[in-house]
C-alpha cells in the first residue's frame, strides 16, 4: 500500500512539474532547469522501482515485432508455413523461459538463437 501511494505522489509531481517547466515564461530559466532536473530523479527512480514492468512491455514489444518481421516474409523466398511457425513460436517460448530463468547458461540462449 505504500508502495502504490509513493508511485501516485512520484507520477502527480512529475506530471505537475512538466506542467509547470513547460511555460518557460511562467517559470523562468532557473527554475525550469532545477525542476527539470528534479523531474529527471524523479522519472529514474520510478523506471528504476517499476523495472520489471518496463522489461515485460519490452518483452511484449519484442514479440510483436518479430511476429510482424514473420508476416512481411509472406510473398519471400523466406515465407514461414505453419508447421514452421509453430515450431518457432515452440523455441521462441523456450528462449523466453530460459532468458528469464537464473539457471540457464548463455550457451543454451546462443544455441536456441542459432535453431531459431
């Protein structure tokens, strides 16, 4: 719970911070910098305390682009068929396990990658 009300208070002041550094004239040099600089702490810190979201969404971003990459092969002397396809998504999930296990070796990813 505190935890949730420290993030709120974080997000309300760096959204209440742009506001304000964002009319220059209203602020003024000075305090544009300093509130700039306040706003960058602050943006850190939050990534830093939400990180596993941020890996997750790029997990997430990740697939979707290969699946994408898989898509415009379609017309190629590179189109995936279905048996092919479901053999990579087979690897793909065994490579997303394996990366985010603390007991897989880089050796298993880079031989994953290679089948892939």
């Amino acid at each position: 719970m505190i935890k949730q009300q420290t993030s709120w208070w974080v997000d309300t002041v760096l959204f209440i911070g742009f506001l304000v550094a964002f009319f220059l004239s209203f602020t003024g040099v000075e305090l544009h910098q300093w509130i700039g600089v306040i706003g960058g702490i602050l943006a850190a810190y939050h990534l830093l305390v939400h990180w596993e979201w941020v890996r997750a969404v790029g997990k997430r971003f990740s697939a979707k682009r290969q699946a994408l990459g898989t898509l415009k092969l379609e017309g190629t002397d590179q189109v995936v068929t279905a048996s092919q396809a479901g053999q990579l998504l087979t690897l793909w999930q065994a490579y997303q396990s394996l990366s985010n296990s603390d007991t897989s070796s880089q050796v298993e990813l880079e031989a994953l990658v290679k089948q892939i």
